[in-house]
C-alpha cells in the first residue's frame, strides 16, 4: 500500500468506523477465496460489477451489499458487516 493511501486511510478512520474501501473488500475477498475455492475470483468480480455501477449511480443487483460514501473523500466504503454477511449469503 503506498503512503498516500496509508494516509487517506488513517485520516479516513477506517479501523474505528468498522468500514471497508472497495480495495479493502476485494483484500478480504481473495483471503476468503482459501474457504470458497471455486467461486473466490467469481466473488471479487461480483463485487466489481457492484461497485462499478454504485460509482456509476445505478441500481445494482446485489441486495445486502450496503454501501455510504464518505463526506470528505467522497469514497464509496462498505460496512464490514455487511460485507461478511454477503458472503455468508453468496456461497
């Protein structure tokens, strides 16, 4: 991760707000992969078709999949609970 980030994510608060950015998910993911072995890469791009239409403002298919964005950076970030409960949901 470079410093930029690393700084924009402390300054964002992430940690303590228990949320994720769209990277952060994908991270996550793909460690996840190892328990769903079959579907890891098919999640990660679910999750890209997801996130590229929440950027895009329109309707996604993914129910439960909450997303807010961030009154600063203007970044779309997930809850982390929501997405753990997605993927408990998907396989």
């Amino acid at each position: 991760m470079g410093v930029r980030s690393q700084l924009k994510r402390e300054l964002m608060n992430l940690d303590a707000t228990g949320l994720m950015t769209a990277d952060d998910v994908r991270m996550h993911l793909m460690q996840s992969k190892e328990r769903v072995q079959q579907k890891g890469v098919n999640l990660v791009a679910r999750f890209n078709a997801h996130h590229n239409k929440v950027l895009a403002g329109l309707p996604s298919h993914e129910k439960g999949l909450e997303h807010q964005q961030h009154k600063l950076f203007k970044e779309v970030l997930y809850p982390r609970t929501a997405v753990q409960t997605w993927l408990s949901k998907v396989h």
